[in-house]
C-alpha cells in the first residue's frame, strides 16, 4: 500500500479495529524510517488528537529523533497542557519543549474585543512562538512533521495542506514533510490513536477550536473570566463524566460572557458574571440541535459553579439549535 501518495486508493481498507491499526502502524513506522533516517523530525504537538496520534506514532518509530514542540496558549482547557507534558515526556519519553506563552497571548489581547481580530492575533502569535523555537532547532531538525488527515487533502482539493502550522521561518528549510495519517479519516485516527496506547481522553477528545477558551471568554479576555470559564468548564466536564454523558453528547462547554448580572452572596448585593452551559449533538457540526439534559445534573452542575468559582452569580443553560445560533459563542 502506497500511504505517501496523495490519494486514498480505493482498495485501501478502512481501519476500523485495533488489528487493522496495528498494521497499518507497523506499515507507517517502516516508511518514517525509510524516509528520515537519522535526521531530525519537529512536529507542533497541540494535544489534538491528529497531531497526539502521529506525536505517538513517530516516538514509536524515530524515538528521541523526534522533537515535538508544545505551545501553551493559556487558553487550554483545566490540566490539558499537563497532561501532554504527562503522556508525551514522562510516560512516552518524548524529546518535547514545553513553552507557557500565556503571558505573552494574554497580554496581547488586552483590550481586544473583536471576534474576528482575536482570532487573528493568538493564529498569529501562535505561528510566531513556534517559529522562534523552530529557530533554535535549526540543524537539528531537517523534516517537519503534520497532523494532516484525509479531510484536509480533499478540502485543499489535493494540494498539500499546512493548516496545523500558519508559516515557519522562511530561512528554515526542510528537506520535506512527513504526514503518516494524511490518508486517514478522523474515526480511523483515533483506532490508530488507540492502538498505540493513548487514553480515551485525548483520542475522543471533542473539537476544540485554535483559539481555544478566547473564544469562549467573549469579548475582552479578562484572567478573571478566563479563570472562571476554565474551572467552570472542568465542573462540567466533570458532572457530565458522573452522568454518562461524555459518550452522549457530541460537544460541550462553557461560556463566560462580558456582562455581568446582580446577584446576592452572604446577605451582600454583588454584581458578577454569568456562565452559560453549552451542549450540542451534530454529525458535522454544520447543524446542531441541544440535547435534554437531565434537570437534576443541570442543577448540581450550576450548584456547583456558584459554589465552587470565584466572581459568578448566575448558571445559564443555551437552548439555542445551529441555525440560527453557531456552536461557539464567537
Ligand atoms: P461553529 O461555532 O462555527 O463551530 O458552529 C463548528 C465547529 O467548529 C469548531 N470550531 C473550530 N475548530 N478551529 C477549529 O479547529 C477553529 O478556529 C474553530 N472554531 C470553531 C467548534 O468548536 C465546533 O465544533
């Protein structure tokens, strides 16, 4: 089977198990091999499930040759850049560089209240702190490695897809790319996922977007929203697991706008925030209808948020299907 060609051939089997994973693991890690030799692979390992899957996929086949470079935002989710320091460098071993850039995200969203605009400058941030590491790998590095799947090719209409890294050093040449998943629908990456030993939270882990909780902490992020949403959405995740819903519910999270609202803690008037539950089933996210959550978990989840984070005093729930509304609040 040819897995560097851009096209999936039609007689490719479609790996549903973790047998057919596993072959197609031992596949890709003769063909890594053949095609780096002793040089040096950098990869932007995110903790998405594409760029984990092939982070894992290449530890197996290159080992320490292998230099991921993990880029903490500040907009992470409660303990998501721990747990990628946790599985890649103390459980796999991996060759990783971890840089909390959090003040220097933050920082530059002082103030920035546009949608559109805050988008712009974490991608453009992003794409600037993984260049300036890049840098100091010159030498060491002469293959870039992608989490591409077969979506992005056929999106990209064949032509090579680059979106998980924006633009690198253009004085930073590689002798070439190395995509072991780009033949690859996202459900079979997630059996090779699997396959190799990563946990269930990281391969069935929901779409989260680039700009992670910014877009979720609407309008100007503030470290205290930022703080709020981050436990609030831990609560969630958290109650949901109890409630079986993890495997029901396709996404969900939460949402701190900037608006506050009166309310009342120890007899005093207070005028906090609000945290909005976001829950939605699609099959593509193009459409999305809001599932009937349980009354009694919806109540122990809000009891829980007054209770437990700081600078909230309301717990709302999002009725709203996509159209009209979009999943994301910005
Ligand atoms: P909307 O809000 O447009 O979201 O209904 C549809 C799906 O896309 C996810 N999303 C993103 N994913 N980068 C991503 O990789 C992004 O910038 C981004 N914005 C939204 C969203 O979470 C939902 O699953």
């Amino acid at each position: 089977m040819d897995y560097n060609s851009n096209v999936r051939p039609n007689s490719m089997q479609r790996i549903t198990t973790i047998e057919l994973a596993n072959e197609f693991i031992d596949a890709q890690v003769k063909a890594v091999r053949e095609q780096v030799g002793d040089k040096g692979v950098l990869l932007a390992l995110s903790g998405g499930v594409d760029s984990s899957v092939v982070a894992a996929l290449l530890i197996k086949a290159i080992g320490k040759q292998l230099v991921c470079v993990h880029v903490n935002h500040g907009l992470m989710r409660k303990g998501e850049s721990e747990q990628v320091v946790e599985i890649f460098r103390n459980q796999l071993d991996a060759n990783l560089v971890y840089i909390d850039a959090t003040d220097r995200f933050l920082d530059k969203l002082v103030d920035v209240s546009d949608p559109e605009t805050k988008r712009k400058i974490i991608g453009g941030e992003f794409v600037r702190v993984f260049e300036e590491e890049a840098l100091k790998l010159k030498g060491e590095v002469s293959f870039l490695a992608q989490g591409t799947i077969y979506p992005d090719i056929i999106e990209s209409d064949g032509v090579k897809a680059h979106h998980n890294v924006g633009g690198l050093p253009e004085d930073m040449q590689f002798i070439g790319l190395v995509e072991p998943v780009k033949l690859l629908y996202k459900d079979e990456v997630r059996v090779v996922g699997k396959a190799l030993g990563l946990p269930y939270e990281m391969v069935e882990r929901q779409p989260f977007p680039g700009p992670g909780l910014g877009v979720r902490c609407t309008g100007a992020i503030t470290r205290d929203r930022l703080e709020a949403l981050r436990e609030s959405d831990a609560i969630l995740r958290e109650e949901f697991d109890k409630a079986g819903l993890t495997e029901k519910v396709w996404q969900f999270f939460t949402v701190v706008p900037d608006f506050r609202s009166t309310g009342v803690r120890n007899g005093k008037r207070v005028f906090d925030w609000p945290v909005i539950i976001r829950a939605v089933n699609t099959v593509d996210a193009m459409s999305a209808t809001v599932p009937e959550i349980d009354w009694a978990v919806l109540k122990k989840i809000t009891d829980r948020i007054l209770a437990e984070v700081k600078g909230v005093c309301r717990v709302l729930y999002d009725l709203s299907p996509k159209a009209p509304a979009t999943i994301e609040w910005e």
